[in-house]
C-alpha cells in the first residue's frame, strides 16, 4: 500500500453524514437500510420455509385443485 496518497481506508461519511445513520427521506442511507431489511426479509423467509410452512407451496398446492 502506497503511503503517499490521500485516500483513507474506509469511507465512513458520504455528503458529510454517516453511512449507517437512520435517516428518514429519500437519500444513499435509506438505499442501504433497504437493502439490509431485504436480506432479513428473505432470510426469514427461507427459514419459515425450512420448518415446513411455504406460502409459495401452498399457493402452487391450492392451484392443483
């Protein structure tokens, strides 16, 4: 690593205000926040679907009839 640039080794602010900072309204943080409530969704998901309920299932099971 170069130690003569001026780039620092983890962008911790973007315009000036936290990347992790709950902020409600249209900005780059609500993008992140909405990506990491999407991973927990569908991780809560794929494990309801492992203990046996699947609401996908059970709609393809219902349209057989």
């Amino acid at each position: 690593m170069d130690s003569n640039t001026n780039i620092p080794p983890v962008a911790k602010e973007y315009n000036g205000k936290d990347r992790n900072a709950f902020l409600f309204g249209w900005n780059p943080q609500a993008e992140i926040w909405n990506g990491r409530l999407a991973m927990i969704g569908f991780l809560a998901y794929l494990l309801w679907d492992l203990a046996g309920y699947s609401v996908l299932r059970d709609v393809l099971h219902l349209m057989t009839y």
